[in-house]
C-alpha cells in the first residue's frame, strides 16, 4: 500500500477544552454505487450494515458507512481490510453490477471536536449543524471545497476531503480557530 503524506500530518489546533482539530486516523476508503433495492446484497458483501436513507450513517464494529446519494454510499474500513473488502465485491460483481472505488489514496480525513467544533465548522459550511442528525454525513462544500462531512456526535466531528484540497481546508480551519481562541 501507498504511503499517504498530509501537509499539515504534523500540524495540530488545540485551544483547552474548547476545540481539538488533528489529521484524523487513515482508513481504506471506497466509494459504493449499486441499486437501492439490492443493499442486502451489499450489506452480505461488505459484512456491515448499509444505511439506505441519505444523510444517515452507520457504524458496525470499525467499518462506517455514510449514504451520500440516491444510489451512492462512502465506506471507511480498516486499512487491513480493504484487500478483503475488493474481493467480496469482486465476487459479487459476478451477479449483481455495482461499482466499488477505492478512493483511500485520493482523500484525506481531518477530526474536528469540542465544544466549539460546531461552531468552527460553521465558518465555511452552509449546512445547520445543529439540526444535522449523530451520527450523520452530507457531501457539502466548505468555503469553495467539495467535502464530506461526518457527524459522530454533537460535538465531533470528520471532513473528508481530497488531498489536492486538504492544505487549502486546514488552513481556512486555522484561521477560524483564531477566532474561537480570542472568544470573538
């Protein structure tokens, strides 16, 4: 496997106990596109439970699953995971047609969390977080930036966003973080 480099990799924003925003945890990641009315099918594949409603996102064991379109789901699973992952598709490709991306190597994550994490977000994010359900995921932008956007709970966060972009999200994060620290 490919080793990913983040430009902010050794970068961190700490203010006490009010907001912690580091590189989150790599995970293999993929992009799932396959009939509604087959997710069972998925679901046996994947050895995980497959949301069917967008926005929702559901967590078996330490594979997540986040609905991201009408037909479209994003997965994150153990790096160890993602040979076996292939495969089981792979196997199910044979009678049901689907499309499964690895997409590990193109994205990065970054974890937002405390108190003011929601607000931080809301700096560049046109989405109302508050009424967001946790867990829950929406592909949105922040600030001109195609991102997705993951919910665990009310005051945690996770941006996926493309690598290409990364630097550009972590640097506009910086700066409204200054903002969080001087309490504006």
């Amino acid at each position: 496997m490919l080793e990913q480099f983040n430009p902010y990799s050794n970068r961190r924003i700490a203010i006490s106990g009010r907001l912690d925003v580091r590189p989150a945890q790599d995970t293999a990641r993929f992009i799932l596109r396959i009939a509604p009315a087959r997710l069972a099918l998925a679901e046996k594949a994947l050895g995980a439970k497959i949301p069917a409603k967008i926005g929702e996102l559901v967590k078996t064991g330490e594979t997540a699953v986040a609905c991201i379109g009408p037909d479209e789901w994003y997965i994150w699973a153990e790096e160890s995971k993602a040979g076996a992952i292939t495969g089981a598709f792979g196997k199910l490709y044979e009678s049901e047609p689907h499309s499964l991306v690895e997409v590990s190597h193109r994205e990065t994550g970054i974890d937002i969390s405390g108190q003011q994490a929601e607000w931080l977000l809301n700096a560049a994010s046109p989405l109302d977080l508050s009424a967001m359900a946790a867990p829950g995921a929406a592909r949105t932008i922040f600030d001109r930036v195609q991102i997705i956007l993951i919910k665990w709970d009310a005051d945690h966060y996770r941006i996926e966003v493309w690598n290409s972009f990364a630097d550009y999200v972590w640097t506009l994060l910086e700066a409204a973080s200054r903002e969080v620290e001087l309490a504006v």
